[in-house]
C-alpha cells in the first residue's frame, strides 16, 4: 500500500469513529505520525477529501496546519444536491466520470444510470466546439441528477 492510501484508510477509520461527524487534526502531526512531508497530508487531503467525493474540508493556517474533514450525510436526495450544488458552470469527462463512480460506489445509483449519465455527458455525444462542451456537459450532467433526486 502506497503511503497515500495508509493515510487515506487512516484518516477515513477517524471519520468512522467519530460521534460529531467530523475530526479535526493537526497537518504537521499527521505528517509526524506517518513520517512523512506535511505536503503529503495536503495531498492526501486535497485529492481523496472533496466536495465529489463527500467531504467538506475547512483548513486554518498556522500552529501545524488545523484541519477539519467532515462527511457529508449521505442520503441520495442529499448526495446528489451536494454534487449538483458543488459542479459550477464547467465539466471535464474526467471529472464526471468520478462523480459517477463515486454514485455507484455509495449506490445511489444503478449500473444503468451510470452508463446514460456516462454516455450523455461523453465527448463523442457532444459534438459541440471545444470552448463550450464543458458548460453544455455541466448542464446535462446537473439536469439529469435533478431528475435523479
């Protein structure tokens, strides 16, 4: 296991036991702990703890970099306003594929929707000049979750 994941499954079993559903960590102890860079706290943080993938981050300069992650209650209206308020005017490909990995991950949706939500938001469907395909894409994408909901 990479260093990411072991902080990752680390920070994610805190989250587990939690009451208040949210922790609240200290980046340069979390990097002392896994004898690490805080840069690779940031990382974890950054890439496996946004808003597409549940997760509110609040972070506060100074005294070792205060972190709070809390978990978005997970229930499917709830999940997919989260997303459908998170996406703003643009969506790359990639990024849609991840909120719909992450719809099927949490089974908030079939594998059925998955590949129309996949299909509807691709390149090859949205033949459209390159300058506007990402808000077009945003606009089916939040509009088909709409109808989710």
């Amino acid at each position: 296991m990479r260093i990411s994941d072991v902080i990752e499954e680390f920070i994610k079993d805190m989250l587990k036991d939690t009451e208040n559903g949210f922790i609240e960590i200290q980046r340069n102890e979390l990097a002392e702990h896994f004898n690490c860079v805080p840069s690779q706290i940031n990382y974890v943080i950054a890439t496996r703890f946004n808003p597409s993938q549940g997760y509110y981050v609040e972070s506060k300069r100074g005294g070792g970099g205060h972190i709070k992650i809390s978990k978005v209650k997970i229930t499917k209206g709830n999940y997919l306003m989260h997303i459908i308020n998170n996406i703003g005017e643009t969506l790359t490909a990639n990024e849609a594929d991840i909120f719909i990995s992450n719809l099927l991950s949490y089974q908030m949706i079939q594998e059925v929707e998955a590949k129309l939500l996949k299909v509807a938001t691709s390149d090859k469907v949205l033949t459209v000049p390159q300058n506007i395909k990402d808000t077009l894409r945003a606009n089916i994408f939040k509009n088909m979750l709409i109808n989710l909901v």
